[in-house]
C-alpha cells in the first residue's frame, strides 16, 4: 500500500521537476558545450567536437580566420582542432563557395515565399557574377603623382644656415660688401 498507484508520468510536483533540471542541466555547460563524463577527475577532459561547433569552424573558415585564430575561439589546442576538424580544415579552398551557396539558397528560398528583398540580393549577386566580381566594385583611388608637382626634400638647420650665408642681405652695408664680394670671386 506504501506504494502510489498514478504512473510516473503523470506525476509532478517540486520532487519531479528538480530531479528532471538537474539531470538536463549537468550535461551541458553555461555555454551550450557538452561535459564529458570524467568531469572532475583526473587529468584533462577530452574535447567533444559538437555539431554546432563544426558549423562554427566552416564559418570560420569560410571567413578567411586562420587556424591559430579558429583554435582560440573554440578553447582548443591547434593539435585538437586538426584531430577533431580535421574534415571541415580540408574544405578551406572552397568553404567561401559553399557559404555563399548557403546564403544564396536562402534567398532562393525567400523569393519562393515572394519577398522582394532576397529577390533584389539575387537579382545584385547574379550581375555582379555576369561581371566577374564577387563584390560591389570600389572607387578607384585618386591619381595623386600626375597632378601635383613633387616637393622639394626638407633642409635641417645646418643646411638652412649655409645657404643663407651665400645669400647675404643687400639692405645693409655689410650685406653689400659680402655680395660684391661674391660677385668678384664668381666672375
């Protein structure tokens, strides 16, 4: 008779609810990562490669993000990152084709609803395909060389001194001496 007679799974109550929290959250962490199960214990837990987690390291590549860079963002060892991605790091050649295959398609997609907007982006990508750019083209920078005249190298002090001790000041009387003065020793 100690025993209830309502199944298990109509039961609640704070006793069920705690139990249930507790046993879905001690398998993930604050970030979403998964906790091994030697969690605790002696030495390092092995790192646990995520479906979320390779999503996020063909983002990454696709991105242009070295491999040095994807390993710090992941909290992972660059050994770790090759052991565990190292089918995703095999695709880096094409991982911005397929990103932006991905993206394309989800225009598709937009368009099949009959928004505007993602029928434009396919509109724009396609033109720009048809031109052989993958983005919208820049100005071109501004041609400075041609139009203005090259500028004369800074003198120092020194330089600045010498010059004007060849060029005397003919408003005085000394000046005027030390300028027939060169005038006799150039001619």
């Amino acid at each position: 008779m100690g025993k209830s007679s309502t199944p298990l799974s109509l039961r609640t109550g704070p006793s069920l609810i705690r139990r249930f929290f507790f046993a879905v959250a001690s398998n993930f962490d604050l970030f979403g990562d998964p906790i091994p199960a030697n969690h605790g214990g002696r030495g390092r837990p092995e790192h646990v490669p995520t479906v979320e987690n390779r999503n996020r390291v063909n983002m990454l590549l696709a991105m242009g993000w070295s491999n040095e860079r994807i390993a710090a963002a992941l909290r992972v060892t660059l050994p770790t990152l090759r052991k565990h991605y190292f089918s995703e790091l095999r695709y880096r050649a094409v991982a911005r084709d397929r990103l932006d295959a991905t993206l394309l398609m989800k225009a598709f997609q937009g368009v099949d609803k009959g928004r505007l907007g993602p029928f434009l982006k396919l509109v724009e990508r396609n033109d720009l395909m048809n031109f052989g750019q993958t983005s919208r083209p820049v100005a071109a920078a501004p041609v400075e060389a041609e139009t203005k005249p090259a500028k004369p190298a800074k003198l120092g002090k020194k330089e600045e001194a010498l010059l004007a001790a060849h060029q005397p000041n003919t408003g005085s009387p000394m000046g005027e001496l030390m300028a027939r003065r060169q005038q006799g020793l150039n001619s």
